[in-house]
C-alpha cells in the first residue's frame, strides 16, 4: 500500500485573456484591477495530483494526500481555494507582499519540502506572466532530486515514475526515483472546472499560512526590470500586381529573400 | 414541482449562473439569457418535462466547460508551441528556386514566359 503525498506548486498570475497594458511608469504590467486567475499550467499540475489520488483510490493500490502551496500576497488564498475546489485536500500559503522571483519562489518551496516531505513535487512549466521556466528546475537543484520537465504523460510505478517528456523534434521517455520534481506540459491533461457544490466544501478545507520571512529564507531580487515596452504596431499589408512584383518586394523591401 | 425537483432546478440555475460569469459574449448577456430559459419553463408541472429540462441544463454546463477550456487551450497552445505548418511553408519558401539563385535571378526569366 502505497501512501503518497504529492506537492503542487501554484501561482496566481493575470488571466490569459486579458488584454495587458504597461503601466504609465513604465516600469511594469497594469496589475491592478485586473482579472487574475491560477496559471493555466498549475491547473493542469493540480489536475495530474488530483487524477494520482483517484486513480489510487479506485485501484485500491494506495492513498495520496494533496497539498497546495502558493507563494504571494494574501490575494495568493483565491488560487489556492480554486485548487482546493479542484479536490486538494489541504492548502499552504506563504505569505510576502514582496516581489517574488524564480530562486526565491524555489528556495521558500525548498523550506515547504523540508517541513512536508512529500514524494514528488508538481509545477507548471512557466507561468504566463514572467515565462520564466525556472522554479521548477531550480527547486530539483536546491533539494538535489531527479526532475522531469514538460511532462505529456505521467506513470507512477513503484518508489519511481515514468515521465514522457515533450522536447524540441519529438518525445523523449525517461523513469526517474521518487522523490522527484515534475514540471506539466500542456498536453498532460484536461483541468477540470470545479463545480458550486465544491467550491462550498473548499472553504472549510485547512489552509495553513506561513510569513515568508519565517521560513528563514533569503527572498530578495538578483534581477532588475530596467525597461517595459509594448512591442510595435502591426504595419499594414500591401497588394501586389503580380509574381514579379511579390518576388521584388520580398527580395527588396522584406529582404527575406 | 416536488421538493428535491425543486432543489436541483435551483442547483442547476446556480451553476449556469457561475459559469456565466466568464461567459465571452458578457456576463449580463448570458444572465439575461439563463433568466429567459428559466423563465419560459415555471409553469411546467410534467415531471418527465421537468427532467428534459434539467438534462438540458446540465448539458449545457458541460457545454460550456468545454468552450472555456478549447479557448484557453488554444491560446496557450498559440502562444508556446511553434507552428509545424507555418515552418513547412517557411521553408519551402526558403527552398525554391528563385529563392537560391538570387544573385544571377536578374537574368532568369520569370516561371511565366
């Protein structure tokens, strides 16, 4: 019988369909305002603990416990209770109001690892507000464990799993210990929409509240945003006489050619 | 209508309710639309109507779960993943033969003549 716990990383980011601007300073994305939902790439995180957990239940192989955590500002607990509404079984929020970077988000979940010890670490593969693609990596070299990034198929076999992993020209297939860390892919699988019913039995689940300077763990910035800018506008396309006239214009005013 | 027909129609209206809120097309609009079909049907007392109806509703939960996820799926898959027709045709481009020879093209005749 196997009992697992299984770790998912969250972040609360701007919605992916709204429309962002650069704020009047310049300095950073309008935030404010603005609709924010959980990184699409954690809803599929939270989706593949969520199908582990059941898939054990129905096998009767095992049992797996769920647990969240997001690290923000308080508004973090709004991402956490969708993962909850999701099925989680518990969540973990670390609270700072300060600008959280890649190596800080992964040394406070190094300190969350540390206090849970779960068997295996899931996180989205970047978050579509910074793209950075690094919490994930990071965190499997602070904790010296095995990593599996951008993950299409997850297998859990015993003490270990078996990870397709989507690369550049195909698909690569690897089978690493557990403990170990797991970055999702979009292809993992399909999020489900947590119903009203749900959502109601989310808010009496625990959620556990940390102060990010309480773990002990050094958070500030090594990067510094010097410039944000729009990318240019679009110009406009132009009509063409004729073959002729495409290939001059290709070669000359496009020199793609 | 008996009692737990009446909880699960309520049920069902919260539902689309919340699920309207991200709804494309506006929010209002969607309510709009969900007050309507609500509305047309009070007078049923058919049970075997009823259910129709609540059939109806939930597949139309389902319906919509589904256009919210294509949507975000789509955008995601735009906005991350190359596309594999876009480059074929890039580098067909790159491949013809007008393309390669384009230092002696001023003296090729054009594929036409």
């Amino acid at each position: 019988m196997s009992n697992l716990r299984i770790l998912v990383a969250t972040k609360r980011v701007v919605d992916y369909a709204v429309k962002i601007r650069v704020n009047a300073a310049g300095s950073a994305v309008e935030t404010a305002n603005v609709k924010h939902s959980m990184n699409p790439f954690d809803e599929i995180g939270t989706e593949q603990a969520i199908q582990i957990k059941e898939a054990l239940a129905k096998s009767k192989t095992g049992t797996a416990e769920v647990v969240v955590v997001s690290c923000g500002p308080a508004k973090a607990q709004e991402t956490l209770r969708t993962a909850l509404a999701m099925g989680a079984d518990r969540a973990i929020h670390v609270d700072s109001e300060e600008d959280l970077q890649p190596l800080a988000v992964a040394k406070l979940l190094k300190a969350v690892v540390e206090k849970e010890k779960p068997d295996m670490v899931i996180l989205g593969k970047q978050a579509i507000d910074d793209d950075s693609n690094q919490t994930g990596q990071m965190l499997a070299g602070l904790l010296n464990w095995p990593q599996a990034t951008f993950a299409s198929k997850v297998e859990l076999g015993d003490k270990s799993m078996t990870v397709t992993r989507e690369v550049d020209g195909g698909v690569e297939t690897i089978k690493t210990p557990l403990p170990a860390i797991l970055t999702t892919d979009l292809r993992l699988n399909v999020p489900r929409y947590a119903s009203l019913p749900n959502i109601m039995k989310a808010k009496k689940k625990p959620l556990a509240k940390f102060a990010a300077a309480d773990l002990g763990v050094d958070i500030k910035p090594r990067l510094q945003t010097l410039k944000i800018a729009e990318p240019p506008k679009r110009q406009g396309g132009k009509l063409v006489e004729s073959v002729d006239d495409l290939v001059d214009k290709l070669k000359n005013e496009a020199k793609v050619l | 209508m008996s009692t737990p027909t009446r909880y699960r129609v309520i049920a069902l209206y919260k539902q689309l309710s919340y699920l309207g809120r991200e709804y494309p097309a506006g929010a209002d609009y969607f309510h709009k639309k969900l007050k309507g079909a609500f509305m047309k049907n009070k007078d049923l007392t058919d049970p075997s109507e009823i259910q129709k109806r609540i059939d109806l509703g939930d597949y139309v939960c389902k319906e919509i779960e589904a256009m919210y996820h294509i949507n975000k799926y789509r955008a995601m898959k735009k906005r991350y993943y190359e596309d594999a027709e876009v480059e074929n045709i890039q580098a067909k481009l790159e491949n013809t033969n007008w393309a390669q020879g384009s230092s002696s093209s001023a003296t090729q005749s054009s594929p036409r003549q």
